[in-house]
C-alpha cells in the first residue's frame, strides 16, 4: 500500500464485496475451478495473460449430465402458443413482417463461430463455462418458409 488511500477504506470496500460474496450464498470453501476459458489445453499459464505458472487449468469435467431434458422442459414450460380459433385474435396478415434485433438470425459464423465470445452477431450459442450448443435451430429460416409460402415481404435485419 503507498498510501493513497487511508486503510479504512480499503477495509470497507473489501467488507462490501466479501458481504455481498456471502450474501449469495458462497462461502471460503468453494471448490477450486476446474477450467480456463482461454485455452482447451490440458495444462497452461494459471493467468492467460501473464504466461506464467504452468500447471493443470483444465480438468475436461463432463458437465452435460441430463441437463438437456432439463432444458427442454424448461423451454416447453416456459412457451405461449395461442390457437386462432374462429379468428377470435384481432389478427390481421400484414404485407411486410420485419424480424429485428441481434438473435433475429443465424450467426453468420455459426453458433460457435466467435472466439473467445468476441463477436454478437445472431443467436449465438456460447457462453462462458460450459455453454455451449453443439447446434442451434434457425427460427428466421422457420419464419421465412412460412411467411414466404404467401405474397408476402419479409425483412430480416440484425
């Protein structure tokens, strides 16, 4: 510490962190992590950054379990189709149907094509840690068949 700032107040922004660690649920006896997102090597630099301290940073832990029958389940309890029985909705066909935004399509690199999450472009099938999406379905190409099957225009823009 060269003094710049009082020692009590790096107690207290020490205290608030730790408080709100704590406050979530985690405690000092957390299981250490067992993978580096920078690399999928074996062994590596503990910090990607600095290249030094070489030691095992991945462990190749399969994580996938059951978790897409979870995953599924969630996504089908969490799903709204509603049925336009004797045109009860006030639905009307437009001309021009505009799908808009960054998971309006496809990446265009794939759904894993950004290295190191670098890019947003499309939906997008990385995270960080273990998610990832072997493949992803494309809902725009879903759209377009469908809105497409009629004289209809569609504009697709992310």
């Amino acid at each position: 510490m060269n003094g710049t700032l009082p020692q009590w107040r790096i107690d207290d922004m020490a205290m608030r962190i730790m408080s709100a660690y704590f406050k979530v649920g985690l405690t000092l006896d957390e299981p250490p992590i067992n993978f580096n997102s920078w690399t999928l090597d074996t062994n590596g630099p503990l910090h990607a950054s600095v290249g030094t301290n070489i030691q095992q940073v991945n462990w190749h832990v399969n994580t996938r379990s059951d978790h897409s029958s979870f995953i599924r389940s969630i996504g089908a309890r969490s799903t709204v189709l509603l049925k336009n029985v004797n045109n009860a909705l006030p639905l009307v066909k437009p001309a021009r149907l505009a799908v808009i935004g960054e998971d309006a399509g496809p990446a265009p690199k794939g759904a894993n094509g950004c290295p190191d999450r670098g890019c947003d472009d499309g939906t997008l099938g990385t995270g960080w840690g273990s998610g990832v999406f072997i493949s992803l379905p494309n809902y725009l190409i879903v759209a377009c068949t469908r809105y497409l099957s009629s004289t209809h225009f569609l504009n697709w823009n992310i």
